[in-house]
C-alpha cells in the first residue's frame, strides 16, 4: 500500500468518526482509561475504578464491532435482535434469471415492500442500496453500526450498514439481511455475497443465473 492509499484511508476513518456511535463512544473510553491510568499514578482513590470502567466499555465495543463484521460470513450465523442484529434468512423456490442486454444479471426485487433495479453481482462482498431507495423503503442505518468504506463508480465511499426486514424476488424471500446504505450508487442498487452464500446454490445455465434456496419449494 502506498502513502498516498494509507492517507486516504485513514482519512475515511477520520470522517466517518462523528456519524459512527461506535467510533464516539470507543474515543470516549480510551480517554477515561488516559484519564484513569493518570490518576492512578497519582494516587487517586478513584483512578483504577475509571480505568476499569474504561476497559470494560472497549472490550463491549470490540464484541459489537465483531458480531457486526461476522455478520457478512454467511458460515456465521450471529443473531442478536437486541442488537439490532435480526437472523438473517433466505428462503423459498427455485428462480432463473435471464441475462440481460448489456451482459448482467438484474431482477426487479422489493425490500420492504418497496420495489427497486437490483443487480446480481457476484464480486460484491455485501448487498447495498442507495439512499433514495432506503429513503423510499423506510430503511435507518443501525445505531452503533460501524461505517464500512466501499468503492463506486464514483470512487470510494463511507456507506452506513441496515438490516432489511425483507428483500423479495422471484420465488426468493430473504429477512433481516444486512445491507450498506451507500451514496454515489445512483439508481444501481446489489444483491452480494452475503445474500447469495445463503442460498444452498446458484449457478449459470445457457446465459441463466438459478438461485436455488435451501427450501425448494416451487419455480418460476
């Protein structure tokens, strides 16, 4: 990695710290354990009580940020409602997705209820949206969520994480999968990795993508 890849990503981090809880509160912590360890030296009767309350908090902000992250292994099967982290499901039937004209595959899917242009793309790690589509769907980001830089057409990008109560296509229903809420995504929202390993397969036939689920129930 060069300089200049180094200072932009830490730059990112830098910027995404005021619209990250998580960020706010892990700062917090780490300045009550400076402040702490500086009493003790000091002698303050209640110097070690601060730094361990300051250990304490970072250690349950470390277990939030990876329960979080795990979250994108589909091998991981983290829930914690509590959280904000719902089970993360997709069921239903068999559906074949022709290719398109310009070489993808894309299906008119809902989340939420809410319909929008998903494209099918293999090579994205997570499923994101666009913010007027989240908008539209009633979609917030999750509180504590930790920001996910991500790269668009239109370069790299902070993009805030969501759990979709649903995401509806074919003869597929998905629940509680989570998605980035990314500008610069125009109207092109994705269907990722994170959905696809969920099902119990895909695969292409003559220019068709098949999705099967793990309860096969009917096709399209």
């Amino acid at each position: 990695m060069d300089l200049q890849s180094t200072f932009d990503s830490l730059a990112s981090v830098i910027r995404s710290v005021p619209r990250s809880e998580l960020l706010v509160a892990a700062v917090v912590a780490m300045l009550a354990g400076w402040i702490g360890a500086a009493l003790v030296r000091r002698r303050v009767k209640f110097g070690r009580a601060l730094n361990l309350l300051s250990s304490l908090a970072l250690g349950a902000i470390l277990l939030t940020v990876v329960l979080q992250v795990s979250r994108f292994d589909p091998r991981m099967s983290v829930a914690v409602p509590q959280l904000g982290l719902p089970e993360q499901v997709v069921e239903g039937g068999e559906t074949r997705i022709p290719l398109s004209p310009d070489g993808h595959y894309w299906v008119r899917a809902r989340i939420n209820g809410t319909p929008g242009n998903f494209l099918i793309d293999t090579g994205a790690t997570i499923s994101a949206i666009s913010p007027a589509l989240a908008e539209r769907a009633g979609l917030e980001p999750r509180r504590g969520g930790i920001p996910v830089n991500i790269n668009t057409a239109n370069g790299a990008v902070i993009a805030k994480i969501a759990s979709a109560r649903t995401i509806a296509f074919g003869n597929i229903e998905a629940q509680g999968i989570d998605v980035v809420i990314a500008p610069g995504l125009g109207e092109t929202n994705i269907i990722g990795m994170n959905f696809l390993s969920r099902l119990d397969g895909w695969r292409v036939e003559k220019g068709t993508m098949v999705l099967t689920p793990a309860t096969n129930q009917t096709e399209s």
